[in-house]
C-alpha cells in the first residue's frame, strides 16, 4: 500500500522532510493507524505526531479526524494548529 504523506510547519521540522511515499506491505485503514505507525518510528516522529500533541490532519486536502477511511495513493497531511500564511 502507497500513502503519500505531507508534514506542514513544526511537524515538518520535526520529522526533517516535507513529504514522504510510504510504502507499507500491511494494509493501513484510517489515518490514525498512518498516525500511529509513524509514531512507532521513535526519536522525533514520535514526538512530532505523539497522541497527546494537538495536530491537525487533512486526508486528499480535506480536513479529518484520525476515523477517516484510506485507500491506496490517497494524501495524508499533518500540521500544528496554527500554522502561518
């Protein structure tokens, strides 16, 4: 399964890249479980994308909650609150 992923601001800083291709051979169903296998990564992506930290997260350029439903090629985005324009 391909997911692309984006990272906005302090994430981005964080993580260290802007965007990613995740490849993963299990299937991913929300963008939770995106969420928690990047976490699972350790070091700054669990600290960038930890449960307790309020992000914000948008799926093919909607904003979502970690429920919503993936599919292969889709767009997963995470980003701070507040983000500067």
């Amino acid at each position: 399964m391909k997911i692309n992923l984006r990272f906005f601001a302090s994430v981005r800083e964080l993580v260290g890249t802007a965007q990613e291709v995740l490849e993963v051979a299990e299937p991913l169903h929300t963008v939770g479980d995106v969420r928690t296998f990047l976490i699972a990564r350790g070091g700054n992506w669990e600290y960038a994308l930890a449960q307790a930290r309020s992000l914000r997260m948008a799926h093919n350029q909607v904003m979502c909650g970690a429920d919503t439903p993936i599919a292969e090629g889709d767009e997963v985005a995470f980003f701070p609150p507040v983000t500067g324009g």
